[in-house]
C-alpha cells in the first residue's frame, strides 16, 4: 500500500515536472490551473483507491441523471 502511494505520489510529480514549466513559461494561466485542478482531482481519487477507499465510478455519477444537463447525452435518455 505504502509503495503504491509512493507511486503515484512519483507518477504525479513527474507529470507536474513535464508539463507544468511550458504552461508557467507561455503564460498560460487558464491552462495552468485547469490543468493542476485535474492533475490534483486525478492523484487524489488514485491515492484514495490504493488505501482502499471505496469510492464509487463518476460515470454512474453521470448515467443516473444527477447532472442537470446528462439526459442530453446519457445512453439511458428516451428517444426524441
């Protein structure tokens, strides 16, 4: 467990390293920070199923309809 904490911990470090110092350096502020949002929503779900969390799907989030738009686009929507 502590090993697969340590990975990710690596994994997200590595892709800061990469990806964040183009960004800061085109001033790309938006981009920036829409990006570390992820980054950081993306290592916390991962860290959070390795200590063995249960943390449900997003996307059964998304096909039971508790988005107020998702009946648009949810395989479950009638037919038009």
């Amino acid at each position: 467990m502590l090993l697969n904490i340590i990975g990710f911990l690596t994994a997200g470090l590595l892709i800061g390293w990469i990806d964040i110092p183009p960004l800061w350096k085109e001033k790309k502020r938006k981009e920036l920070t829409i990006f570390l949002f992820l980054l950081a929503a993306s290592l916390a779900l991962s860290l959070a199923k390795a200590i063995k969390l249960n943390v449900p799907s997003p996307l059964l989030f998304i096909l039971s309809g508790n988005l107020k738009y998702s009946w648009c686009c949810s395989p479950l929507a009638p037919p038009s």
